[in-house]
C-alpha cells in the first residue's frame, strides 16, 4: 500500500541523496499523538495523514518499545521538479 506523504518538497531531499533515486528507505517515527514523521537521516520529509497515523500508531509504538527504527521504502512519483512522495507500507498477517 502507497500512502502518500504531506508536506513533502524534492528541496528537502538529504544531500546525499542521488536525484535520480526513485526508491529510498525512510524512518517512521511518533511525535505527536496522530502524527507520524516521515524523515531520512535528520531531514524532516514530511508527514503521514491523520488517518494514517492513527492506522500505523500500535505499530510503532511496538517498535519504540523494542528500541528499533520502523523503516519503510520512500517513493517519488512525477517529473522532477514537480514529485510527489509516498510512503510503501504493508504488515505481517496475523497467524491462524
């Protein structure tokens, strides 16, 4: 599932990222309740919707409990100058 990622500008793309990688890993983090960051390195990309957050919120709340970083794959979509991002996520089923 691609969700798309609010606020994001190509301007604020790490240094170190290649401008011709369409696919890249970003880290999900809660910063606020219903508010989830989207960010790559220290860079601050942008945010997933309200729904979103609140969607994926248990599961990284299980991840700050385990002290990892919940890692997804950042995907620019468009023409340079004029991309979008969005945010590839999918979870484990559940055992039967």
């Amino acid at each position: 599932m691609c969700v798309r990622v609010l606020g994001f500008s190509e301007t604020t793309l790490p240094d170190d990222a290649p401008r011709h990688a369409v696919r890249f890993p970003v880290v999900l983090a809660r910063v606020d309740p219903g508010l989830v960051r989207v960010s790559s390195g220290e860079v601050v990309l942008g945010y997933l919707s309200p729904s979103w957050s609140r969607t994926v919120d248990f599961d990284l709340w299980e991840c700050e409990q385990l002290g990892v970083a919940a890692v997804a794959r950042g995907v620019l979509s468009g023409p340079p100058g004029q991309r979008d991002m969005h945010v590839m996520l999918a979870w484990r089923r559940p055992r039967r």
